[in-house]
C-alpha cells in the first residue's frame, strides 16, 4: 500500500516536472506567448493568433520593422511614480521574425 502512494506520488511529481519543462521551452520569454511559434513567422500568422499587435513600425517600403503587445499596464504607485509596464516586443527581418524581447517600463516615442 504504501509502495503504490509513494508511485503515484512520485509518478505526478515527475509529470509536473515535465509538464513545466515543456512549458518553459516553448514559452521562455513570456508566458502568455509562444516564442517557437512566433519566431519565423510572418507578421499576418501573429496576428491572426494573437490579435493586432498594440503599437508597430514600419520602414519607408511598407515592410514591418517591429511590432508590441502590451502584457501589463503601468500601475502608479503614491509615493514613487515607476511606470512598470511591461511590453513584448517581435523584431522583423524581410517579414519574417527573428527576434523577441521584453522590454519594462515606459515604451517612449
């Protein structure tokens, strides 16, 4: 009895150890969006999964440069006035995306 309450256990142990592992490697930047997903993509497939990106550039062709999702909005605090919005950013090359980062704070521009 006690043998098969120490398997069960350790059995979900395990598969909770996978399944965050799992997770991770295909969500490392953010969680809410799949970086495997995203990077090689064309901006028209990122959009149609995640909606319309919150701010984007583009060059002088038309082609995009970059475009943001907003994750967190800026909560102000009373004492200290620290804009802690939080934005993922997909960098563009030829249209495809190559790059992905997380940017914090106040975007600018």
């Amino acid at each position: 009895m006690k043998n098969n309450i120490l398997l069960s256990v350790l059995g979900t142990m395990i598969l909770l150890v996978l399944s965050i592992g799992i997770f991770h490697y295909y969500h490392p930047t953010h969680y809410q969006f799949n970086d495997r997903f995203i990077l090689g993509k064309t901006e028209e497939d990122i959009v149609e999964r995640y909606g319309e990106f919150t701010k984007s550039r583009r060059n002088e062709s038309g082609e995009i440069v970059y475009g943001t999702y907003m994750i967190r909005g800026n909560t102000p605090e009373w004492i200290m006035s620290y804009d802690n919005s939080l934005w993922y950013e997909v960098y563009f090359e030829n249209e495809i995306a190559k790059e992905i980062r997380l940017q914090e704070g106040w975007y600018g521009g």
